[in-house]
C-alpha cells in the first residue's frame, strides 16, 4: 500500500488477524491482573502496618501465591486446572499466604510463618494459572483445550469475565472546562 492507496476491507482484516496473532484478543486483561498481583497487591500488603493498642503493631512479609490445587478426599494435593475447577463446580483460585510479624515498640516480639491471608481468583492463562507452565499443543494431554485463550475467572464452576466498557452515563450533566 502507498499513501495514496485507499485501504480495503481484506487490508483492514489483514491487519486485524496480524495483531491477534502477535498480540492477542485479551492480553491487555491478562496484563492488567499480572499488575494487580505483582504491583498492586504486594505493595499494599507489604506496606501495611497494623496498629494493635498502644505499643503493639502487626506488618506482614514474604508474600506467596500458591498455584491453584485441591485437596482430594485422602488428603493428597493435586494441582487444579480450569477443566477441573469447571466440572467439580469449584472456584479456581490461589491461597495467598504472608509471614506475621508482631512487634511491641518496634521490637519483634514473634513472627508467624505461612498465614492464609486469603484466597485470590486466579485468571486463566495468567502466571498465576498452572496452564501457564504447560505448552499449549500439550494441553490437551490434561483435558484443556489448546484454543483457551484465558482472560476469564472460574467462581464455584461458572467462567466469570471482567468486561470493560468505557461511557458516560446517561442523563447526568458534565462540565468541562
């Protein structure tokens, strides 16, 4: 194409098909979880000081997300897929876990190791999923399907997706200036 050209319709798809193909339909969702976890959540939680009375304060340390995995009937964990988490109806999730520090007048007092803070929905094919590690043509040797993009939760075995959408409401008055 010149400048002068005008651009066709199979042009338009030509370039469409070449950003999907380099870039993906839902990366930027993927992206934006990975911020939220890596940034976002670990700068929060290892900021946070607790104060507890007078003298006393509770900090946290060594943030860990644990890949997804369930606990089977004869105690053994096994690592949790999203096929997995969508037929036994679970959600696909990650147990985050922190060390407890207490301190009495800056003075640490005790230190309490590997505490469930709380358990973080994990989005498929982010770093967090365990299909992040499998290549994609292997996948279907653990019942995935290798056109899973991801970019969606599983909350109690139902996909969940997080839809952007940009607008302004309607009948309310803005104001520029």
């Amino acid at each position: 194409l010149s400048i002068d050209d005008k651009i066709k319709n199979k042009d338009v798809w030509k370039i469409f098909d070449t950003y999907i193909r380099d870039v993906g339909f839902i990366s930027h969702q993927i992206e934006s979880f990975t911020n939220f976890i890596e940034q976002v959540v670990t700068n929060w939680v290892t900021t946070a000081t607790i104060p507890v009375g007078i003298d006393n304060e509770i900090c946290f340390t060594d943030l860990k997300f644990a890949a997804p995995f369930l606990v089977e009937k004869d105690f053994r964990r096994t690592p949790l897929y999203p096929n997995i988490a969508f037929s036994r109806n679970c959600t696909y999730e990650s147990n985050v876990t922190v060390t407890v520090v207490v301190k009495k007048k800056g003075i640490i007092v005790s230190t309490h190791k590997d505490i469930l803070l709380y358990k973080q929905p994990v989005m498929v094919c982010s770093p967090l999923c365990n299909l992040s590690s499998i290549p994609v043509h292997d996948r279907p040797t653990i019942g995935e399907c290798v056109n899973d993009i991801g970019g969606y939760f599983i909350i109690g075995g139902a996909a969940k997706y997080v839809v952007s959408n940009e607008r302004t409401e309607f009948d309310k008055p803005y104001i520029y200036k």
